[in-house]
C-alpha cells in the first residue's frame, strides 16, 4: 500500500478572501475542472475554490460546522479543514487504522466524482482525509 499527501484543505468563514489570499499573495494557480467533478451539494452547499502550485492542491471551502450531522458521520472535514493523503489500497489503510484503534468516518463516493474517502483525527484533533480513486479513474488523474 502506497500513501502520499495530495491536497490541504482550508476552511474559512470568509472563503472568497482565503482563495483571494493563495492565488494573488501566494502565487497558487486555478485548478482548472476540479469543481465540475465535485458531489454531495445537496449536503454542503458552501463555496469551495481549487488551487495549485502546479505539484500540491490547495482545496479553499466554506467553513461549516454542521456538515458532520447532516452526512451522519463522527468526523466533520470541513469544519477546520484537513490534511489530505492519496492510496492505492484504502481497504488495507482501513484495517491499518482498526489494528490500531483509529475511529474514521467512511464518506465513500461523496466529495468528488471517482474519489472514495474516510475522514479521521489524528492525536491532536486534526482532521486526516485518505483517499483512492476508483479505478476507472486512475488513469485519467
């Protein structure tokens, strides 16, 4: 099982000012198509903003503190935001988690289009997000 970081994800009261922030003082690209591929509005409306320093993303999204109760989950991403990692086997980083007694949120196919995803803390309280593509979409990304 292979485990890299893939995005950060901001989240702000006043989003238009954080993706304003790390695309013109920062320097950060539009992600260019991200937003046509995101799911799960009919729970969280909020504005979200996609940047890039062309090797990282930067995921900018309204800050909302009740989305952890209307998906029915433990784990809220989006009300702090989280540090997001990419693998290849999510099942196996599953049991990694159970084996050492790590409670996640399973959100499955919700945030964007071709991503399976499970939401944890780490021993902090910061939210951890891992991630697989489907497979039919591994070769497109």
């Amino acid at each position: 099982m292979k485990l890299w970081v893939h995005h950060l994800n901001i989240a702000s009261a006043n989003q238009p000012a954080m993706h304003d922030f790390y695309r013109n003082v920062l320097g950060m690209g539009d992600l260019e198509g991200r937003d046509e591929k995101r799911l799960g509005r009919d729970k969280y409306a909020g504005a979200c903003t996609y940047l890039t320093d062309d090797n990282f993303e930067f995921h900018i999204a309204q800050k909302d503190d009740n989305l952890g109760f209307a998906m029915g989950q433990y784990v809220n991403p989006v009300a702090k935001g989280h540090l997001a990692f990419r693998t290849d086997d999510l099942e196996a980083f599953k049991r990694k988690l159970e084996e050492n007694g790590v409670p996640y949120s399973d959100f499955g196919i919700w945030g964007m289009t071709g991503w399976t995803q499970i939401f944890f803390h780490d021993p902090a309280g910061n939210v951890i997000e891992v991630h697989q593509l489907l497979d039919e979409q591994q070769a497109a990304e």
